[in-house]
C-alpha cells in the first residue's frame, strides 16, 4: 500500500518535489539499493510512462520494475539497482547510471545518448535498436549482451567487457573502443565501426565478416582467428597487430597500413591489398590467391610459403623480401621490384609479365630462372 502510495504521488508532482520524496525515503532508511532489504520497495512496481525527468534516485532498487515508456533523461541514477527491469523504449538521455546494476534488463530501443554508464553492470542485457550515441561506457560489462542494430557513434568503450557481446550491425562509426581488452568471441557482423578506435583491442575469435572498418585504427589489436570476410578496411590503421589466422577473404585492405603485422597463415584470398603497405609484415604460409597488390609496398616481408597464385603484384614492391617456396604461378609481376628477393624453392614457372631475367635483380634463385 505504502509503494502504491508513493508512486501515486510521483505522477502528480514536478522534478523538485519528486527529489524531495526521494530525498526523503532514503534519508528515513526506507529504501536502499539492495533487493529485498527496502521498507518501501519499488522491486517489481509498475511504473511504466513515469515522468522522473532530473530526478535524483540514486541508491534504490528499481530491480524487475515496469519503467517501460518512462522519462528519465538527465536523472541521477548513480548506484541504482535495475536489474531484469523493463526499460523498453526509456528516456534514459544524459542520466547518470555509473556503477548501476542494469544486468539482464529489457533497454530494447532506449535513449541512453550521452548517458554515462562508467562501470555499470549491463550483462545479459537486450540493447538492440537502443541509441547509445556519445555514451561513457568506459569499464562496463557488457558481456552477452544484444546490442544488435544500436547506435554506437562517438561511445567511449576504453576497458569495457564486450566478451561473446552480440554486435551485429551496430553503428560504431568514431566510437573509441582502445584498451577495451574484452572483445573476445563478440558478434559484430555487418557493424559500423568505420573511423572507430580499437587500437590495442583483444578481438580473438570475433565475427566482423562484412563490417565497416574504414579508416578504423586496429594498430597492436589481437585480431587472431577472427572472421573479416567481406569486410571493409580501406584505409585502416593495422600496424603492429596480430592477424594470425585471420580471415580476411575478399576483404577491402586498399591503402591499409599492415606495417609489422603478424598474418601468418591468415586468409587473404581474393582481397584488395593495393596500395597498402606491408613493409616487413609477416605472411608466412598465408593465402593470397586471386589477391590484388598491385603498387602494394612489401619491402623486406616474409612471404615464406605463400600463395600467390593467378594473383595480381604489378608495379608492388617485393625488394628484399622472402619468397622461398613461394606459389608464384600465373601471378602478374608486371614492373615488380625483387631486388635482393629469396625465390629458393619458390614456384615462378607459367607466372605473367616477367619481362626479362634482369627484373629479377639480384633474386636467389637463379636455377629457377634459368
């Protein structure tokens, strides 16, 4: 009755009064962020379409309430208890929620913009289609959550949990995601995550098969055994990383910079590396059949066993690298630089546009050639 009470007199008053109620229940210990330990308990209450705009209701347990429809954009939520609550289409602009609980909870379609959820507890929560545009989730857990088709733009995720998250054609278009060391296994086919900040990130075994990484900065990130089929990453910052494994088949790389990075057995059959830098990158036994490098720089890489076969290496620059036991066959060296190149035990027969012997420098493999 009492919790009846209360929520009655919230729908009639304005943000100031609201506060003083507020004030007023925690002040006199009836209410606490604990479940279960409230005298007034607003757990499981039916509060859908509330207008609590700017209130201060931090430290009460709203957990499995109906708040469904309800303002409160610009609250203080700091602490609050929002576990397994219905939060579906919420007005949750500018609120602080740091260190809430809003685990296993229904967001779907919320307005979280600008929100700040530093630390908050957002497991097992259903965020898809929700506007989290401009939100601090810096040390969130967000770890099996859906933020399937939700807005991303310009979110800070440095440190957060996205751990088996599911991502999948979110919006992250210049969202900073550095430091956030919990990637692993997330979902985040068909996202937009184009000029987003990953660098440093741990992405092992994510799905980013058809995202937009355009411009994107993965330099030092883990990207081992992840699926990049069909992604975009013209223009991508990949120095340094580690693409062990990776699957990058008919992936956009134009103009990437793969400086120094580790792509040992990765697949990168049918993608357009062109233009891109690849100075003393490792590929070693890595699949680039059907592959685009034209005017690509792969000075001093180690192409050990890689497969080059029917692909295009026009006018790239191979001087110094090492293309022992290399598959070379029907690949195009039209104007190839191979300058000091290792071609022991590498396949060069039926290959395209070899002009002369004398393009082939200084290579190591001249019983080959002849």
């Amino acid at each position: 009755m009492a919790r009846t009470r209360t929520i009655a007199v919230l729908r009639q008053l304005d943000a100031p009064r609201i506060n003083q109620v507020f004030s007023f229940l925690r002040e006199a210990k009836l209410v606490t962020a604990q479940q279960g330990e409230s005298v007034i308990s607003f757990s499981g209450a039916n509060m859908r379409g509330l207008d609590l705009k700017e209130c201060c209701a931090y430290e009460i347990d709203f957990s499995f309430a109906d708040l469904s429809e309800a303002n409160f954009s610009g609250a203080d939520l700091n602490l609050v208890n929002l576990r397994g609550a219905n939060m579906s289409g919420i007005d949750l602009n500018g609120a602080n929620l740091s260190q809430a609980d809003l685990s296993g909870a229904n967001l779907v379609g919320a307005n979280l913009c600008q929100a700040n959820l530093s630390g908050t507890d957002l497991s097992g929560t259903d965020l898809s289609g929700a506007d989290l545009n401009g939100a601090n989730l810096k040390l969130a857990d967000l770890s099996f959550s859906n933020l399937s088709r939700a807005g991303l733009i310009e979110a800070n995720f440095s440190f957060a949990n996205l751990n088996q998250a599911d991502l999948s054609e979110a919006r992250f278009s210049r969202a900073d995601l550095s430091r956030g060391h919990h990637l692993i296994e997330a979902n985040l086919s068909e996202a937009d995550l184009s000029g987003a900040n990953l660098s440093g990130v741990s992405l092992s075994g994510a799905d980013l098969s058809g995202a937009d990484l355009s411009g994107a900065d993965l330099s030092g990130a883990n990207l081992s055994d992840v699926s990049l089929s069909g992604a975009d990453l013209s223009g991508a910052n990949l120095s340094e990383a580690d693409l062990c494994r990776v699957d990058l088949s008919r992936a956009d790389l134009s103009r990437a910079n793969l400086r120094e990075s580790d792509l040992i057995e990765a697949n990168l059959s049918g993608a357009d590396l062109s233009k891109g830098d690849l100075c003393r990158v490792d590929l070693s036994g890595a699949d680039l059949s059907k592959a685009n490098l034209s005017e690509t720089n792969l000075h001093e890489a180690n192409l050990s066993r890689v497969n080059f076969s029917e692909a295009d290496l026009s006018f790239a620059d191979l001087s110094g690298a090492d293309l022992s036991e290399a598959n070379l066959s029907e690949a195009s060296l039209s104007e190839v630089s191979l300058s000091e190149v290792n071609l022991t035990d590498a396949k060069v027969s039926q290959a395209v546009n070899i002009s002369s012997e004398d393009q082939l420098g200084k290579a190591k493999a001249q019983s080959l050639v002849e």
